[in-house]
C-alpha cells in the first residue's frame, strides 16, 4: 500500500510537465506580420528592378521589358 503513495506524485509529476510541454503556449512562437504592398505613388517613385524586387516579394515574376505602369498593373492584379 506504501508504494502506491509513492507512486502518485510521480504520477501527478510526469502528467504536469507533460501538460506542460504540450500545450502551454511557447513565446518563441511569434506570427509573422503580413506584407503589405506599397501604395501606387512609392510603386511610381521605384525603377522597373526595384519594382521587379517588390514582385517578387510577393511571389508575381514581373517582366522588365514591360512599361513601369504595365507592370505596377500587374503587381497590383496578382
């Protein structure tokens, strides 16, 4: 009966530190802020190759070749 007392400490131990690696939120953890797209006026201040640099920030391959509008156009239809 004594080795039974024993054990639940343990027990209750072991089911602490589990619940505590699981499921208390770690602050390590951070949520990265969402990218926003520069407004039209600071798009038409960049060359093309910044413009270029800002697509493909956000995933959209421009075409250089294209004029600054066109591909602002494109930028902001992604």
């Amino acid at each position: 009966m004594e080795s039974i007392w024993l054990f639940v400490p343990a027990a209750l131990a072991v089911a602490v530190i589990v619940y505590w690696m699981v499921w208390m939120p770690r602050e390590s953890e951070e949520v990265e802020p969402e990218m926003v797209l520069p407004s039209e006026d600071a798009l038409k201040k960049m060359t093309k190759a910044q413009i270029e640099v800002v697509g493909r920030d956000f995933g959209v391959e421009l075409d250089k070749r294209k004029t600054k509008a066109n591909m602002i156009a494109d930028l902001k239809n992604r």
